[in-house]
C-alpha cells in the first residue's frame, strides 16, 4: 500500500464509510474548509454502496428530493442506462457500484478534500469539551491528526466511546420521553427479549441476479397449501405474505439483479448483535461470518425453491472488499450508538400532529426559532425476531399510494451536549431509539450528513465551536446552496425543481405564511429518457388510488411523486379520458405519471 502523503493537522476531520460520512466530507471541502476522510474499508459509500440497499426508502416525493439526496438521485438517473423504476420497495432501484462511482467522483473534484480508506481508529485525544486530536493506523503506520472540528460519519457510531462522549444505546423506557411505542420500565427489566435484541436488527445483504423475465411454472415442484413453493427451515415462512415472485423482486434493480433484504423471515440477523459492540475484533469477525453464511443460506433457499430462476449475482467487486461477489462488503445497520445532544428527537417529534395532519410540528428553541436543518418523511420501521413492533401511524395517501408524513430534524440533534466541536452525521444523531426507526433512512441520512458538513466548515470559517453555530446562518447556506439546494422545511406543494421552491423555504424561516400557490406544471425532469405516454381513461378506485384502463385492454394502478400531478388526481371524481406521461413499472406494477399530456 502506498501511503498517503504525511498530513498532520486538518480543519474538519470526518470518520467513518457511512453514508452521512461521504456528504459531510464533500459538503465541508465545499463550505472551504481543509477536510480529511477516514474510511475502514476500500468503499465510502455504506448503506447505497457498500452495504448493497440500494432500494433507498423515504423522501421519495418531489418536494423531499433536495440537497445531496436529490443531486445523488439525478446523478442515478443519467448513469444508470435502464433507469431506476425496476422493483416495488421503492421508486428507486440501482447497483452499488453506480452509487460508488458517483461518491467517488465528487470526492475527486473536491480540492479541499483528502480520503484515506483502510484505517483503522485507535484513539481520540479529548481536551476538556473539545477533542484535539485522533490517533489512525493506515498502511501498519500510526498517524496522530490534529483538527479542529470531527464528525462521526460512521454507522455504529465508532468513534463516541473512544472520544468518551456520552451516547445511548439500546431501549428507552414509556416512562422516559411519553413515547407512544416505546415498552414500559417494568417491561424493559423483565423481558430478556430487550436484551437480547439491543438495537434493530441488521442485515447482511446479498445479491441474487434473476435468469429471465419471468418466474417459470413446475407443476411437481413442491407447494405450500396457498400455491407458495416450500422453503427449507428456517426460511420456510419468508414468501407466505407475497408469495416467492414478488419476494424476489421486492429489491430488484437495473439488470435483473436482486437485493436481497428481506425482513419476513429472511436475511435479517437477531443473534448476539452485542458482539459488534464490544471493541473485540474476533467476536466481530465471529459475528461477521454467522450474518453471511446466514444470508448465503437464504439465497441458496430462494434459488431452489425458484427452480434456478434466481443464481447468486455478481455486484460488488474486488476493490469493494467484499468477500464474494454477491456479498455486500459491510453489514446494513440499522441502529448503533446514539449520540446525546443539545436536542434529542423523540416519536412525538415524527408523528402528524391535530392542527396539522400532514406534518409535525417544527423543531423551535425557547424563543421560537426554527432549528429544523433537514427534512425526512418515513413512516418509521423497526426489525426484530418475531412479529411487527406496534408503532404509532404517520403515513397518508398521496398521489395514488401511501406515504410517510414529513418530519424534521433540529441542529441540536447533531451536536454533542459535551463535546463542543463534536458532530454526528450518520445513524449517531441524537434520537430515541423509537425514533431511529425514521431517521436512519439513506435519503434523510445523506441530508443530515450535508448539513453536518455545512456546519463543521461554517464553524472553521468563523472560528467558533459547531456548538455556537448561528442555526439561522447555517440554514441559509443550506437553502442557497449553489450546487445541491437543501431543504429545512417541508412544504408539500413545491418540488425541488419549482422556480418558487426557495421562496418557500425563505419564508418559513422568517415565520410568514407559505406564497399563494402559483401555477407550474413541472416535473422531476430526471425521466425523461425512460418514459412513456399512456392514453386511456383514469378513474379512481379503493383506498385512494387511481387506474388507467387504455385501448389496449391494460389496466394499470397509477401513482406518481409530482405535487402538480397529485393536484390533478384530487379532482378526477369519475372515469376521465386522459393521456400521461410516466414510467412504467411491471414489477409494482404501477405506472409513475410525470406529467399530463396536452390533448390540445
């Protein structure tokens, strides 16, 4: 290995291959700051790369696809030939190797920024309420870094213990917060399952690569009573729900392959999750090994039961660090340590409130101002060993489909309540463990990671510790972001692309109501290439949706992610002819309008 050239002292120093990690890391260079990023592996994506979810879920609507989420969403789009509509988890389907490939590149283009993978952590040097120093290993040589603000870009939250900066981890008490879904006290110190299953289950994600269109029918393969086809224990139950094509093609992403990260059942990984956590790297690598032999067990049951229609798919290559091809080179975290900060989020601070059914409230200090520096909308999701953890609702109907309510991170989520110049970026922010079910998506991840980074390189400017950051300014920046404009506030009916989207944002800043609604029937404008126009006659139907039956006898559930189109929808009373303009998808099946063709 060659090492890097000898760097002592940096202004922003960011830990971590975490996907929050990579766009604190570029967001800081870019706000001018000297950055170094250290990464433990050869990749720096995490969850979109490295780790293999590549079916992002959450801020899948328009309005949500701002700052680097959105630009990374686009840069997708114009890389990936056969487009990202390809599975039904998501709107959003593409291969690991494409995601690195765009983190790489902007790493690249950013002077202000080094990257060292392959390092390993040793120590952090802390000096009353500030952190002075981090000790690395890199090459089997020591390094001893000096900076001025760092940032844990890491999953698991790595780098807290080490800083000694207060964290939690694992489950809080009803009693606590009022959390609707949170257990009780007496429950937490009686049931042993809270033991053993201390945070969210993770996921050693494999990847399959289907072998035609279409799953072939064998009328003497085995069967379940409902037509399903019988898998071995302890999968034998992970197709009962949705029946074995559509577990399969759940993840399924350009290319035919498959991301295999199923939850029923499947791939998660429920046992002794504490030995990540315990600063012994045999017990990790012990653990390691269990999770993938465990996923590679799931896959070669799927491919059986699919008569070979699914083989293992070659995603990941070598300088991935991956083991094999099909294994994804790192974990899926769910969930690690949790920083505590200046503001901790809670399930209320997710959940749509009585005055506002389609939003909660927004984050405030004492004298009332917005702190809000990132927007996140999913519906929150907690995997465990047995059945589905009772969460409260915060979903809607929009645009033909469900929806997470939109929900808001504050600044002080960021920041450690101890160490001045110590900033999360990852799954570390400071929230509840109820609440990390929400927060801990790639979309939202990626935003919270730029304003991480926006922060850090504010700070260095003014020569002021992140904790005094002006959360005003730092808002301001993130609006006017010359390259990837970040929202800070949700706002339903503008998407990223409207001309009078930052507008918007300006004003709830300054706490006046929202611009009257001006008309623009604009579009994502990232589809453009994959799209087709589909005439016929749309009406509405149950719970919500939408269908378009067209000449040609098809009769396709309509959805789409455009404020202008849902618009429309909300006044189709009745069979309406039509023409549309969308993607479609077979393996939603649904066709996602863009936009609406002018018959005229």
């Amino acid at each position: 290995m060659v090492l890097p050239a000898m760097v002592d002292a940096v202004d922003v120093l960011v830990w971590g291959g975490g996907t929050g990690g990579v766009t604190a890391a570029i967001q800081a260079a870019r706000g001018g700051a000297r950055t170094l990023l250290l990464t433990p592996g050869p990749w720096l994506g995490g969850m979109v790369s490295a780790a293999g979810v590549c079916c992002p879920d959450g801020n899948e609507l328009t309005p949500w696809q701002t700052g680097l989420w959105g630009a990374f969403l686009r840069e997708l789009d114009r890389r990936e030939p056969e487009g990202l509509d390809h599975n039904w988890v998501s709107c959003f389907g593409f291969r690991p190797t494409t995601a690195e490939a765009i983190l790489q590149d902007w790493v690249k283009t950013e002077a202000r920024l080094l990257w060292w993978p392959g390092c390993r952590l040793l120590e952090v040097e802390r000096v009353d309420s500030r952190i002075a120093a981090v000790r690395i290993e890199i090459g089997g040589e020591q390094r001893r870094l000096r900076c001025k603000v760092v940032i844990d870009g890491s999953d698991r939250g790595d780098l807290l213990p080490l800083a000694q900066a207060p964290f939690r981890f694992g489950w809080e008490a009803q009693e606590q917060w009022s959390e609707p879904s949170a257990p009780s006290r007496a429950r937490l110190e009686t049931e042993p399952f809270f033991k053993e299953q201390p945070v969210q289950s993770p996921t050693w994600v494999v990847m399959g690569q289907l072998q035609s269109d279409r799953l072939r029918s064998d009328p003497e393969r085995g069967l379940d009573p409902d037509g399903h086809p019988l898998l071995p224990r302890p999968f034998e139950r992970a197709c009962e729900a949705f029946g074995l094509e559509r577990t399969l093609t759940y993840g399924r992403l350009p290319g035919g392959l498959v991301m295999l990260n199923w939850p029923l059942h499947g791939n998660d990984w429920h046992w002794g999750l504490n030995r990540a956590f315990s600063a012994d790297p045999l017990l990790e690598m012990e653990l390691f090994g269990e999770m993938q032999a465990h996923s590679l067990r799931f896959a070669e049951a799927l491919q059986e039961a699919s008569d070979g229609w699914l083989q293992l798919g070659k995603a990941f290559p070598a300088d991935s660090g991956s083991p094999e091809p099909w294994l994804a080179a790192m974990p899926y975290w769910r969930e690690g340590r949790r920083l505590i900060g200046r503001s901790t989020v809670i399930e209320q601070d997710l959940l749509p409130t009585r005055q506002d059914p389609a939003c909660a409230p927004l984050p405030r200090n004492q004298a009332g101002a917005l702190q809000s520096i990132a927007v996140g909308n999913y519906a929150n999701d907690h995997h465990y060993p047995g059945p589905d953890w009772p969460l409260a609702a915060k979903s809607c109907r929009w645009g033909g489909r469900w929806t997470g309510t939109p929900f808001c991170i504050p600044y002080g989520a960021l920041v450690s309540v101890e160490i001045d110049n110590l900033l999360a970026a990852d799954k570390a922010i400071s929230t509840s463990h109820m609440a990390n079910g929400a927060t801990r998506l790639q979309p939202l991840v990626m935003n919270v990671g730029q304003a991480a980074g926006a922060a850090a390189a504010l700070s260095v400017a003014q020569a002021i510790p992140p904790s005094h950051c002006p959360v005003l300014q730092l808002q301001e920046l993130l609006i006017n972001d010359r390259v990837a404009p970040s929202a800070v506030v949700p706002n339903w009916a503008s998407a990223w692309n409207d001309p009078f989207w930052s507008d918007h944002q300006h004003r709830a800043l300054l706490g006046s109501s929202p611009l009257a609604r001006r008309e623009w029937s604009g579009s994502s404008a990232t589809d453009g290439d994959h799209e087709s126009v589909l005439t016929g006659n749309i009406h509405p139907c149950a719970n919500q949706g939408f269908r378009l039956q067209t000449p040609d006898g098809m009769d396709w559930p309509v959805i789409t992610l455009e404020p202008s189109v849902q618009a429309w929808m909300n006044t189709v009373k009745g069979p309406t002819p039509t023409a549309l303009r969308g993607i479609l998808n077979r393996w939603g099946p649904w066709l996602r309008v863009t936009g609406l063709v002018d018959q005229g």
